[in-house]
C-alpha cells in the first residue's frame, strides 16, 4: 500500500525485531518532511524554527501541512463547481445531487435541528467543517496520502476554532453579560471563586475531547491497517498474506465509514454546544416537530 | 523487570482492559437499541442514528487510553 520495498529493506537490513517494524510503520502515520509519491519521493522545505519569546515555533511545510492545504483547495474547487451548477439547473443530477443530499442532510438533520431558529448564521462555518474533515480522513485512505487529521496540531487546530465559534455564536445570542453569568452557574456569590474556575475548565474540556476523538481515531485505524501489513515482516513469510491483507481490508472499510462518521460527530458536536449557547439566550417555548 | 519492561507491560494490559469498558458500554449500548427496534420497527431509523452517535463518543472515551497506551508503549 505504501513504501514496501522501503519497509522490506529496512527489516532485512536491521534484523526482524517487532519495534524496528514498529518504528518502521510509525515513520507512515507520523509527520514528516517529505511526500512519497512512486518511485521516489519529494522533499519539503524546512525553514529554521522561529523563536518567540522561550518557545521554538518550527512553520516549515510538512506532509501533513501539505495534505491541508490540499483538502482545502479540494473543499473550495468542489463548493464552488456545486455552487456554479445551480445556475444551468434548478434541479441537481449527478455529482450536484450527492453533494446537495449531503448539504441538506448537515444543515436540515445537523445545524438546524441542535441551533434552532438562531442558527442561519453559522450554518457556513458547520457546513464548511464537515466537508473539510471528511475531505482530509478521506486523503488519507488513498495510496501515497495521509490524513491531517492525524496530527494533534491539526485537530487542536480545528477544536480552537470550534471554541471560538460556539463562545461567539453564545455571546452574540445571549450578550456578554448574560454570557458571564452563566458561568457562575447560578449559585451563592461566597461559592463564585469555585463555581468559575470549574466552569472556565468545562468549557475547554469538550473541545479537548472533539480534539482528541478526531485525531485517535484516524491515527489508530491507521496504526491498525499498518500493524497487519506489517504482521507479514514480522513473520517473514508469504503464508501470512491472505490472511493479513484481509483482515486489513475488512478493517480499511470500517477506516471508510470511520472517516464519515467521524466527520460527522465532530459537525454535531460543534453544533450542539452551539445550540446551547443559542437557545440559552433566547428561550423556546414549545417543541419543535421534524 | 527494568522500567522498559513495565511499560510495555503496562501499555497491553491498559489497552486490554480499555477494550472491556468499552465492548461492554457499547454492547448494553447496541442491545437498548435493537430492543427498542423490535418494539418500535417505525422508529428504527432515529434509535440507529442515536446509537452510532452515542457508539462514538463512547470509542472517543476508549482511544483516550489508546492514546495513553501507545504514549507509554513508546517511550
């Protein structure tokens, strides 16, 4: 799937043991500073680490920032083809309609349902992060690619900004000052010094799950994937193929619907805390029918 | 047993014992659903799409400690 060759040369040049093969296959899910593409690869530019203030802030372009950038001129070319069509055809056929299908199905199933009458205004921002999570899982399910989203810097990325998102849709439904009441939870004032704290913690707490979710589940499907391919090495044997390459195609599929669920969960997420900041600041009365 | 040992050791019998928790909560999990499937075939839809929305954040928890099984694998 990947750089056998690579891989069976370095086994026999450093003997068999379980870890070089381990290390071996960290070397593909990790980041590194050059594309693989066939027969050979392409070196990245790497530019000296920037120094602020006690921190090393290293901006060379890697393989993951690569495949960013990649998904989102991917995210961009395919909106705006989409986008485009409507204007020959009312009615979608064809690529038009699954991307449409999708497109209703996140804003009507999604970001509507959890964000309510006040939710029109961030459906951008949920649509926009569905696709480009599920564009850049799904890079990384191809020969040669790599998921971003298995990189903790990526996904940190994505929860920051999710962060961002919900405090501000919450403040701009409820008001600064509603919005910082809320995070005293309503208790007695003498309790404000524990009640805040613990508050301001539990608003980081969900994006660092989002966080983590996305980024461990890309990276240990594909650890899963590798370990199987990699079984083969490790018993030095042809024997072992079938069955290896089986089992790591039954668990490439279950990586496919991974990838769209995934995609999924992260855009509900984002749009549920959203929702609760929004209906905080405007209360419903009575249920909404689907 | 040196301290690379241990953590080995520790990191398979974290992993192990995450993958209980886990294959347990999302098996009461899936049989609340297919329970209430067979009780209400009309509503099938909505439990399957509460059940996979809980299943993930349920794995969510799990590949926390997979993730802390593989830093101590490693180091």
């Amino acid at each position: 799937m990947k750089d056998t060759l690579h891989v069976a040369t370095q086994t026999a040049e450093h003997g068999e043991s379980g870890s070089a093969i381990f290390g071996e296959l960290l070397h593909h899910v990790q980041d590194s500073h050059e594309i693989e593409i066939p027969f050979g690869h392409i070196e990245l530019p790497q530019f000296a680490p920037i120094h602020i203030g006690g921190m090393s802030i290293d901006l060379s372009i890697t393989k993951h920032v690569v495949f960013v950038w990649l998904a989102a001129i991917i995210v961009s070319i395919l909106a705006i083809v989409v986008s485009r069509r409507y204007r020959r055809q009312v009615i979608p056929t064809g690529f038009s309609n699954m991307i449409e299908t999708m497109v209703v199905f996140v804003r009507d199933e999604v970001a509507l349902a959890n964000m309510g009458k006040g939710g029109e205004r961030h459906l951008s921002y949920v649509l926009t992060v569905f696709f480009f999570i599920l564009i850049m899982n799904l890079l990384g399910l191809l020969p040669y690619g790599a998921s971003a989203t298995g990189n903790i810097s990526v996904t940190a990325g994505l929860a920051i900004l999710s962060f961002v998102m919900i405090q501000y849709s919450a403040i701009r439904a409820q008001g600064l000052g509603h919005y910082l009441a809320h995070l005293t939870g309503g208790v007695h004032w003498a309790l404000w010094p524990i009640m805040v704290p613990i508050e301001i913690i539990g608003l980081f707490t969900k994006n660092f799950a989002l966080c983590m979710r996305l980024f461990a589940n890309m990276t240990g499907g594909h650890i899963v994937i590798l370990s199987f391919i990699g079984l083969i090495f490790l018993f030095k044997s042809y024997a072992v193929a079938p069955a290896s390459v089986g089992f790591a195609l039954g668990v490439y599929m279950l990586e496919l619907f991974i990838a769209f669920l995934q995609a999924y969960i992260f855009t509900m997420l984002t749009s549920l805390f959203m929702g609760l900041g929004i209906q905080a600041g405007h209360p419903e009365h009575g249920e909404h029918d689907h | 047993m040196e301290a690379n040992t241990m953590g080995f050791l520790a990191a398979g019998i974290g992993a192990a014992l995450t993958v209980i928790g886990a294959g347990l909560g999302i098996g009461k999990l899936a049989a609340a659903a297919m329970e209430a499937s067979g009780r209400q075939p009309e509503a099938a839809g909505a439990i399957r799409t509460s059940m996979l929305i809980a299943a993930a954040l349920i794995e969510g928890v799990t590949f926390f400690a997979l993730v802390i099984c593989l830093i101590l694998a490693l180091k």
